[in-house]
C-alpha cells in the first residue's frame, strides 16, 4: 500500500475519544481522497485505548497502531510516528477532537503552495484564559523572537510537514512543540492557517501548568542548539574572556592602590570580586573547550552533518 499522507497521533488513554476519532477522521479523509495511513501511538495507556485500538485496525488496516510498554510522553510518540511513517507528507494531531479533521483540507491545500511546514493557528481557542491562553501567549512570542521562526501557535499539534523534514529531526524531553524552530536549522519555510480548536468531551488533558516553565527550559535549549551547536566555545569563551577582562582589569586596579598608593586592600570585597569573575571567567572558557568537545563527538558519533543539500546539479 502506497500512502501519500500518514497521519500521527499519540495517544494516551483516550478510549471514549478512540471511536469519534475514526469516524470524524475518516469521514475528513474521504474528502482529501489521497491514499493514507493513520499512525496512532499508544504511549502506555492504561484505561482500555489499545483494545479499541486493537479493534479500529482490524476494521481498517489503514490504521496502524504502535504501543510503548509504558508512558514515554508525547513528544516520544510523535518520535516513534515520524520513524514509522511512509507518505510523503505527515500531519500529526491530538487523540482528543480537540482538533479538527476537517481542517486537514486546508493544511494540504497550503503544503500544495509548495511550504515545507504548514502550522494549525486555535484562532478561537475553547482552554480557560489565565492557566492556558496566557502562558501560551507569552510562551509564542519567546519562542517567536527566540527562534526566528515566528508563529502564532506553537502548541497546536495539528501540523503538516514535508517528510524529510520530520525524518530528520531528532526530538529529545518535550521539543515536539518546538519542530518547527528546529527545522528551521535546515531551511524550511513555514506556513500558517487558521485551525477549528473544540473543548475536550471525554477524558482529561494530561498536562497542568508546570508544563510553562519546561517550555521556557526547553526554549533555553533550543535557542543554544540553533544558535550555537556547532561553535559553543563562541558563547560560552566570549562570556568567559569578558568576565576575566573584567576580572583582570580589576586586580590591576587594586594592585595599583596597593603597590603604588601603599594602602591596605585585604579587605576590600572588590578583591573578593576580581578573583570571582577571573575564576569565573576560566571555567566558562573550559566549558565552552568541552562543549566543543561534545558537539564533534555528537556529530561524528551520529554520522550527522552539519549542512543539509537541497539539490544537486551534476555529480
Ligand atoms: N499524550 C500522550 N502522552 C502523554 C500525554 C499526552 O500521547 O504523556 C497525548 C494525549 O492523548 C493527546 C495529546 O497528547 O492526544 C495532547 O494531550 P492533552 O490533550 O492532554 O494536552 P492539552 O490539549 O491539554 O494541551
Ligand atoms: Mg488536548
């Protein structure tokens, strides 16, 4: 079977959300009419989602169903879909209807434009305002500004992707929402539309608001990697030289007081700082040379490249 469209859904314990599911993403699916495959990974669910998994794939082998042996969280099993999927373009959404299928025309209509990324925008998002719209606001613009790649919604997970863009990206912790920005690193350009957000009918969401300062975390990382990855001695030595110039320049003055004016300077805690930034500054230097250690190790160990080919003309 030759799937254009593979469709990637993690899933964790979704079982009344399972039949709505097929129904409305079938039904959406019809109406592309382009061959497709439906890829759901069960990240360990615990209420009865595999069985009726189990028997959604048995009705309609188009639906594929990958099961972790326990929880590994979303962004694994957005990992595990991108690595099992066959079409050429992968649109991933969430188990729970709060997206919607129907929407799905419209991302492929905009891939057609020739977009590499094309990224669902809640317009009208149904979550209460101050524990999820707000955070996820803030969290928007840092992300946008941090990255470059500005975009409304970058917690929406109904997305379409260009294969080769989700095929080579490696995602670790809780970058799923972060893909985009990643891939940017390979030169990507990114679309968006505005997407239909509903409020969940059956189960809970599997996320409080501690998720907001991981993302911030994860934007730390993200922004180094895009930033840095590949030269982290030129962050991490130039603030080190910055701090020992400072440090420097500031024993020169106490030595100055010292040798030349004679005076006491045992107490003065600007001595106390001048050897702080000095040691400071040395051990950012030493990072950043271990740093650019790891970065070759991690590259050469992968076999990753450090520039990806669009084309090619002659050999
Ligand atoms: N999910 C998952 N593993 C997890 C947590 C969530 O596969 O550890 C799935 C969940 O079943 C849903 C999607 O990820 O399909 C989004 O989760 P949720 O609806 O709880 O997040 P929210 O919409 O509240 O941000
Ligand atoms: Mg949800």
């Amino acid at each position: 079977m030759n799937s254009e469209l593979s469709i990637v859904i993690p899933l964790y314990n979704e079982a009344e959300n399972i039949e709505p599911l097929y129904a409305e993403l079938s039904a959406a699916l019809a109406e592309v009419g382009r061959a497709y495959e439906v890829i759901i990974v069960d990240d360990g669910s615990r209420d009865d989602s595999f069985a009726r998994l189990k028997a959604v794939h048995e009705r309609d082998p188009r639906w594929r169903v990958i099961r972790f042996r326990r929880n590994f969280g979303q962004t694994a099993g957005f990992s595990a879909g991108f690595d099992a999927a066959r079409g050429q373009i992968v649109i991933t959404s969430d188990a729970d209807l709060q997206n919607d299928p129907r929407d799905i025309p419209r991302l492929l209509a905009k891939m057609a434009e020739g977009y590499d990324i094309v990224s669902g925008w809640r317009v009208n998002r149904k979550e209460p305002f101050l524990s999820r719209r707000l955070p996820s606001m803030i969290a928007n613009r840092l992300i946008s500004g941090a990255t470059g790649v500005t975009l409304h919604d970058y917690g929406c997970s109904l997305k379409a992707y260009r294969s080769e863009v989700v095929k080579s990206v490696r995602l670790y912790g809780e970058l799923h929402r972060f893909i985009p920005a990643i891939a940017s690193w390979m030169g990507v350009s990114v679309a968006e539309v505005p997407v239909n957000d509903r409020a969940r009918r059956f189960g809970r969401s599997k996320y409080g608001i501690n998720r907001t300062f991981k993302v911030f975390l994860d934007l730390i990382t993200v922004r180094f990697i895009l930033g840095y990855a590949t030269r982290p001695l030129h962050i991490f030595g130039g603030l080190g030289l910055i701090l020992s110039l400072l440090g420097i320049v500031t024993g020169l003055y106490l030595s100055f007081i010292k040798l030349a004016l004679g005076q006491q300077i045992g107490s003065r805690p600007l001595l106390l700082l001048a050897i702080l930034l000095v040691v400071l500054g040395v051990q950012m230097i030493s990072i950043g040379l271990l740093a650019e250690m790891v970065m070759r190790t991690y590259h050469e160990v992968q076999d990753k490249p450090i520039y990806v080919v669009r084309d090619r003309l002659g050999e």
